[in-house]
C-alpha cells in the first residue's frame, strides 16, 4: 500500500523530472529562429510552475490549480519559504501558460522578451531543488 507521504513524493520526484525536461527542451532552442518565443515562454513559465508546485508540495502547502506564478511565489512567502529576491519578478512569464498559448505574442517597445533571458531564470529557480527535503 502506498502512503499519502509517498505518492507526494513521487509527484513531487516527477514535477522536478519534468521541470528539467523543460529546461533541456529550452537550452536547444533558445537560439533556433524557427521556434517562437512563445514556445520559449511558454516552457520557461512551465519549468518555473512545476518547480514551484514542487517546492509547495514538499512543505504540505495547499494550492489551486493555476498558472499564475506571481500566486505560486505569494504562497511561499505566507507559509515563510525563502524565495531568493531576486527571483521574485517572474509574473511576467504567467501569460505563457494560456494568453499567449492561444494568441500571439507581440510585445511592446518597452516589453523585450528574452528567450536567454527566460532560460537563465529557470536555471535560477533550481535551487528549489535543495529546498525539498
């Protein structure tokens, strides 16, 4: 039979798994032309959720089901989980998930997405990784 404790754990093992898939996936095609950024985003926002979902589930934090990552991040300062500061600006991935999945992205003069940028973001949040006991 298998514990509540360890069904979490093999959720927690997975999302982790696929989080790094996503950031293989991310390091081919950063400089592929033929790929969009919205693909770009769009795993760079994944990579980020899972690892986030992952970090809440090993503390036993309850969360909805969202792709909003600015939510993710709050949730881990109102149960005291240390997020580096500089990681907390990263709601601007969340419209990856569905806005820009389903529509085209077209950012502004001011909004320059960076897909090195994103990939070195995700490679950030890694040290959720170390947080997971």
């Amino acid at each position: 039979m298998v514990s509540d404790a360890d069904a979490r754990n093999e959720l927690i093992f997975t999302l982790i798994q696929k989080a790094e898939e996503d950031m293989a996936l991310l390091e081919k095609i950063v400089d592929d032309e033929d790929i969009s950024s919205e693909i770009s985003g769009f795993h760079s926002q994944q990579a980020i959720e899972k690892l986030l979902k992952a970090l809440l589930m090993s503390k036993i934090v309850p969360f909805r089901r969202t792709h909003d990552l600015g939510e993710l991040i709050d949730l881990c300062s109102e149960h005291n989980i240390e997020v580096p500061d500089e990681l907390y600006d990263i709601d601007d991935l969340t419209p990856f998930a569905v806005e820009y999945r389903y529509d085209v992205f077209t950012p502004s003069n001011k909004e320059v997405f960076s897909r090195q940028g994103a990939l070195e973001r995700v490679k950030e949040y890694r040290w959720v990784q170390f947080q997971i006991k």
